[in-house]
C-alpha cells in the first residue's frame, strides 16, 4: 500500500525507490544524518525525498536538514494521543 497526500505527488513505493537511495555517501556529517533505522524510509516519502535529493544534487540547504531531523524524531517519539474516556 502505497499513501499519497496532495495532488502533486506521484505513488513511488519504497521498495521501488531502494535502489534509488543506496548511493554512496562520502561526507561523515551526511552518512551520520541519513544512518536512521530503514523503517522509518519504509514510512516516511518524506525522508526518502530528503534524501534522494542529496544523492542526486550532493548538498542540502540548513531548512531541508532541519527537517530531515525533526521528522526523524517524530518517527522515534511519536506524540501520544490522549486517551478518550
């Protein structure tokens, strides 16, 4: 299953991207970055996009890095829905 939100985006499953994104990446502070469980690229389009876009472009602006990182912790710390009585 494959979920899409907006109108722009196109369905790319992950394991039809994986091939996409096993590029080798040679800077430490990037390799630190993106070494994150493969289950979160499984769930996220979002960090597969993230980091595609290093592969292909080699760089990443300070926003994209933020938000790379912020996603990340939501996938380990999901927030807690409170419980209806």
């Amino acid at each position: 299953m494959v979920l899409i939100v907006g109108r722009s985006q196109f369905p790319l499953c992950y394991d039809c991207q994986k091939s996409e994104l096993s590029g080798k990446i040679s800077d430490p502070k990037m390799k630190k970055l993106f070494n994150v469980p493969e289950d979160f690229y499984r769930q996220s389009s979002f960090l597969r996009s993230i980091k595609s876009g290093y592969l292909r472009f080699g760089k990443l602006s300070d926003k994209q890095i933020e938000a790379f990182k912020n996603t990340v912790e939501r996938l380990k710390n999901p927030p807690v829905e409170p419980q209806q009585h």
